[in-house]
C-alpha cells in the first residue's frame, strides 16, 4: 500500500510540475502574440510591454550590446519611425526551452512585410518570471 501511496503522489507532483510549465509556455506564447499584434499597429510602447522595464535588459543585434528598456524603445522608434516600417510582424516559434523555474528561452524567426521592403531574420530571447510576470530580460536579433 505504501507503493502505491508514493507512486500516486510521485506522479501528482510530475503532473503538477508539467502543469505549471505548459502553463508557463501558453503564457510567453501570449505575450508574443500580443507584441506581434502591437508592432503590427505601429505600437512600440505597446510590444516594448513584453519586456522587463529596466536598465539591466539586454537587446544584442548587428554585434552591438545595448542596455535598457528606454534606450531599446528609442531605437526601436529611431529604426521603424512610420508604420510603413514596421509593417505587419509573424513570429514562428521554433523552440521553448525552459532553463530553471523561472527563466525560459525562446528561439524563432521573424518576418516583417513591410511597404518599404520585407524583413526576416531569427532571434533567441531569454524570458524570466519577476515579480509574478513573464518578461522579455535578454533579446537577440539578427
């Protein structure tokens, strides 16, 4: 009976776990979705939401590093001033990979279709859950 007892709970635990991590996976799809319809709209303040509000995020691309949340949004609006720029954005997901139980990377592609000329490339970024929320603390683009 003590078997049976721990192989049951063994098994809820497992459950459990895989629970919260497809739990986990169904809410950073969200969030990419989300920014993909807010970069479609021409909102950038509205896809900077994905991301942790910081001076500590990391946004890698064209070998350059750069730092914070402010200075990634400016960019952003710098490199993609008009809606004609920024055109109508698709993620495919190609892997969601969690790393502890608070931190998942995520690696994909991207594909712009824009008036001014479609883009496409792939990125890897590194979501962490902090105070309670999912966000986007590292992104690399190319």
């Amino acid at each position: 009976m003590k078997i049976k007892t721990v192989l049951l709970l063994v098994f809820l635990i497992g459950f459990s776990s895989l629970s919260a991590q497809n739990n986990d996976i169904e809410t950073i799809e969200n969030i990419l979705h989300t920014q993909e319809t807010a970069w479609s709209n021409h909102d950038l303040e509205g896809f900077m939401q994905g991301y942790w509000k910081s001076d500590e995020l990391t946004y890698y691309s064209g070998g350059k590093v750069t730092k914070g949340w402010q200075t990634t949004l400016d960019n952003y609006k710098k490199g993609y001033p008009t809606k004609a720029d920024t055109g109508k954005l698709r993620f495919k997901i190609d892997q969601i990979t969690k790393i502890n139980e608070a931190s998942y990377y995520v690696m994909g592609q991207y594909f712009l279709t824009r008036e001014v000329g479609d883009a496409n490339g792939t990125f890897m970024i590194i979501f962490e859950k902090i105070n309670g929320e999912w966000k986007i603390v590292a992104d690399s683009s190319c």
